[in-house]
C-alpha cells in the first residue's frame, strides 16, 4: 500500500470548517464531506469508507478539545500509519500553539499551522514528525520579531535580535538550520539546546481499570502506565533510566506487557536487561515508555489469581432497602495504601511534589521534623474522589439524597446520580462515607395501568368528565373490613417492592488520583548521565534530577451488584 494523503480538514465544535489543507489530486471539500461524516450513528468509527463518493474515499477522523481533524484520501493506505499522524498534528499544535488546542489558536497562527502542515507532509507522504525538529524548520515569531517588525533590519541585525530572544528563554536552537547544518542532529533533538537550569523529570502515571463482583472479588484489573519524561539538559546528554519492580529488577519483564517506546530508546538495550532504558531525549517533556499491568495474572498453572488486589477506595452497595425497597445504600471505604512504589534511590533522584517539582519523599528539607511530605511514595494521598451511580431508565426522580459528607446531585436528564467528596472532607482521617438514596418511578395502579404522575388528575387511567353529576353523598368507609384493608396494604407493599426493584442501580463507578502510589509496584531506580558518551555538556555538571508516581482512575473501578 503505497497511497497518499489528500487533504486534512478541520472543523470547530459548531462543524464549521476552520481550516482545509490540500497535499495532492483534487479532495472533497469540506463543506461536502461532512454530511456524509455525520450520516454514520455516534460513536462512529475512526475510519469511515464512502463509496458514494466519485472516487470512492476513505475517511479517517480524530475529535480533540471539541475539534474535528478529518483526513481524506483515495488510494489504499496503511490505517495506523494516518490515525498516528493525526494524533503528531494535535501534538504539534498543542507544542507551537498551546494547550487546551482551541479554534481560534488555529485561526489566529495560520502562518505557523501552515508551515507545520507543509513540513509534516510532503505531498501526501509522511514526512517530519518530531516536535524538536519542526522547532528548526518552522518559524515562529517572537517576542523581538514584534518589537522590530516594523524595522527594515540587515541579515547581522537579524541574526543579532534571534540570538537576543534566543538568550532571554530558558533555551536556544541557534538561528535556525543555519547552525546545525555542519552539526550531525538526532531526528528527535534539536540542535544547539542550551540551558541555564539543567534538569531531568520522570513523571510515572498509571490508569486504574477494575471490575468487582458484588460480592467484592476483582474479576479484572489492569493498570495502563505511561513514563513522561521531561530533559531541560544543555549538549547532548545520553541518559539511563532503571526501572524496578514490587520485588525488584529480575522480574520486571515478568510484570510489564505490551511494552512500546519512544524512537530515542535503543531497543537492544531493553532486550538484554528489560528494566534499562538507554536513550538520548528530546529537548523538553516527551513520552518516554508505555506499557500494561496485569494486576490480577494467572499463575504458572494457569490457574486463577487468588492474591488479594490493593485498592486506596472500596466500594459496597446495598439496593432494596426499606418499607417498599425504594432506597439504597452506597459505602465507601478508604484504605490506606502504603508506598509500593518506594522511595526514589540512586542517581541522586528525589520524588517531587508540588507545583515546583521539588521536594523528598523522607524527611528531608520541607518534610517537616522527618514527617514525610503528602503526595510522596512514603505517604500518598488521595484526591478528587468522585462516586457515579447510573439509575435506570424507568426512574423517573431521586427525591431524597443523603450523605454523610460531601455533594451528591442527581442528573434527570443523563439518569446519573454523582457523589463528590471534596479533598478537604478526605483530608480530615474520615475513613468510611455513606450515601443514601430514595428513587421514585411511575406510579402504576392495581390495574396496571400507569398512574398519576401529577398527582392532579390530570394524566395516568382514564380522562374527566365534565358531564358527571356533582356527588352529594359523602363516601364512608364502612363498606370495606379491617382484616380486607390490611390484607390490601400487605399485597400493596409486596407489589410496590417488585415494582422498585427495577428501579434499583446495577453498578456504581469510583474516580480518583493518588499521589505518590502505583498500583503495579514498579518504581524508578536511577535516572543516571552517562559523560562518556555524552557531547557538549559542561564538566562535573549535576542536574536535579525528580521522579513523580500518580494513579488515575477516571470511573475506572466499576462495582457490580
């Protein structure tokens, strides 16, 4: 397959087309493209064919930040090799414009989109995609550009006021390509990388997907980690990152599946010891490494696991309570989860916290008296917890909510009942939280017919009728016997149970982040500089090296009942 791309549209979260870039042959416009997207039921696919189309186009789609990118071609091509290279476009433009990537970014620097475009693309054909690379072939205008736009400035003025705001920042690319002409530059780096404050950051973030039985037992658990890295390190420095797991290194390949890397990490360096990660970085913050945790393996028999798993939150549900079985109860547990992923040694490494990346995690300076610092591996801590309770759709209101701490609202419209503990309430050692709730659905008559949902006579059985004579007999209650009347309320009751029980929640999904906490175990050994191989760096130069380990799980702990 050897086809290329034709164009790449781009539309606002109104489906108003911002920008069109055509590489090659003669696409659809944009205009008429996009009713033939919308045609397909949501969610739709990332890849669409259209053979109604003269000729016949495949349609590759990505929604970003409410922006819709739709890639055209007509030719037979690789799928994976465009889905990826839209998602280098949304990072390209995240790097030059900024993040949250916003319609008016693009429509306001349609001189930097255009040349990133250009240079990414070649006719159709996938060109230069590394962030640091596009830094020495796009330009971008400065500060200093602005300044003396207005000038008429020689080529030595030029190169003066580049280096000038080059010099300002906390680093320099030179003037462009000119000076890395004579200078061999990796693909992935640029050239020239200069810095004042040299430093090297390991962001480990890992995402929590678990199911339980309603008994408690994890049916399935996994943990999708991902290692940023950020290199702020002037000259070329060659970097070894050790990786290290629950129990340590020698079982670490055991532990890691589906491994993938960025294009700086040598490979056989991994093979031969998995755990070592040999590359030389990009200028700036990049994935280094992705990779999945089994946290509930089977064993060399393959048999099932029958290891506990260790969750910061534990989740109980109780549905069918009270009178008529129209109330149930939500428990949250919080456990204290303690740091299996260690503290960061060797290489001079510390576990960063706070917004300014510095810290440890004993008791070193800012820990207070040998008290270790909140959000460290030697004391996570747990935030944004939020609980959500998706209800049937036959309920039809929630009209009592009550927590124990926190906010709980009910969503009519989406059928979703979320409970949010806020950080300070989770702060104050409280260890266990309740919920309760009361749900209502349509009121259904002995007959089974629908009843009143007004409560006004104006719906439900039969209609009115404004022809009946007023009753002038008042209605006693001496036709109906006691024994009859409990009887009544007893099959009543019985029947309102039944009616509830379809009202009652079949799930319950749990939210949060933990700091300081990996539920795999795996941990950062050593961040290390090799000077050996390193070019271009400064003697006996020490750089602050930090690691820092969070645990997500956006609805990722999912309860069954």
């Amino acid at each position: 397959m050897n086809g290329v791309i034709e164009a790449l549209h781009i539309y606002d979260e109104h489906n108003s087309p911002i920008l069109s870039h055509t590489y090659t042959s003669r696409p659809l416009s944009p205009s008429y493209l996009l009713p033939f997207y919308l045609a397909h039921p949501a969610p739709r696919p990332n890849l669409i064919y259209l053979p109604q189309t003269n000729p016949p186009t495949l349609v590759f789609s990505l929604t970003h930040a409410n922006l819709l990118f739709l890639l055209t071609t007509s030719s037979e091509i690789e799928p994976l090799l465009v889905l990826e290279f839209l998602h280098r476009i949304v990072d390209s433009f995240e790097e030059f414009l900024g993040a949250p990537l916003l319609a008016h970014k693009i429509e306001s620097n349609y001189d930097v989109v255009a040349q990133l475009l250009t240079e990414m693309c070649d006719a159709g054909t996938v060109n230069t995609t590394e962030p640091n690379a596009l830094r020495d072939m796009v330009e971008v205008e400065g500060w200093v550009d602005k300044l003396l736009g207005g000038l008429n400035l020689s080529a030595a003025g030029k190169n003066f006021a580049g280096g000038l705001g080059g010099g300002m920042g906390s680093s320099s690319a030179g003037s462009s390509s000119l000076i890395s002409q004579n200078t061999p530059a990796l693909p992935w780096r640029r050239a020239n990388v200069r810095h004042t404050s040299n430093e090297l950051y390991a962001d480990v973030v890992e995402t929590l997907s678990v199911t339980l039985a309603p008994s408690g037992r994890p049916l399935a658990a996994f943990a999708n980690g991902t290692i940023a890295f950020t290199s702020k390190v002037s000259g070329v420095p060659d970097i070894v990152v050790t990786l290290s797991g629950p129990s340590g290194k020698h079982n670490l390949k055991g532990i890691i599946d589906l491994p993938v890397f960025h294009p700086c990490v040598r490979l056989a360096k991994w093979r031969e010891q998995p755990g070592v990660l040999s590359f030389i970085p990009p200028d700036g913050r990049f994935t280094l490494a992705g990779y999945e945790v089994d946290l509930l393996p089977f064993d060399a028999d393959g048999k099932p696991p029958t290891g506990s798993l260790k969750l910061p939150v534990s989740l109980e549900m109780k549905t069918g309570l009270g009178l008529t079985g129209s109330d149930f109860e939500v428990r949250v547990q919080l456990n204290k989860v303690f740091g299996s992923s260690g503290s960061v040694q060797g290489g001079g490494v510390g576990a960063r916290t706070g917004l300014q990346g510095r810290g440890s995690g004993g008791g070193g300076p800012g820990g207070g008296f040998g008290i270790p610092n909140a959000g460290t591996p030697a004391s996570p801590s747990l935030h944004d917890l939020v609980i959500t309770v998706p209800l049937p759709a036959d309920v039809r209101n929630v009209p009592e909510i009550r927590p124990s701490k926190g906010d709980a609202t009910y969503n009519p419209g989406e059928k979703v009942l979320e409970w949010t503990i806020s950080n300070k309430e989770l702060s104050q050692g409280i260890s266990a939280f309740v919920l309760r709730c009361t749900v209502v659905g349509q009121q259904v008559t002995e007959e089974g017919e629908e009843g009143d949902p007004t409560g006004f006579g104006f719906g439900g059985g039969g209609g009115y009728n404004y022809d009946e004579p007023y009753q002038d007999v008042a209605v006693t209650s001496t036709t109906k016997e006691k024994g009859v009347d409990k009887i009544g309320e007893a099959e009543r009751d019985e029947k309102r149970q039944a009616q509830n029980k379809i009202l009652m929640p079949s799930s319950a999904l749990v939210s949060f982040a933990v700091k300081g906490w990996l539920p795999s175990g795996i941990k950062v050994e050593s961040i290390i500089i090799d000077p050996r191989k390193s070019r271009g760096m400064v003697e006996h130069m020490k750089p602050y090296k930090g690691v820092k380990y969070l645990t997500v799980s956006k609805g990722g702990v999912e309860i069954r009942c």
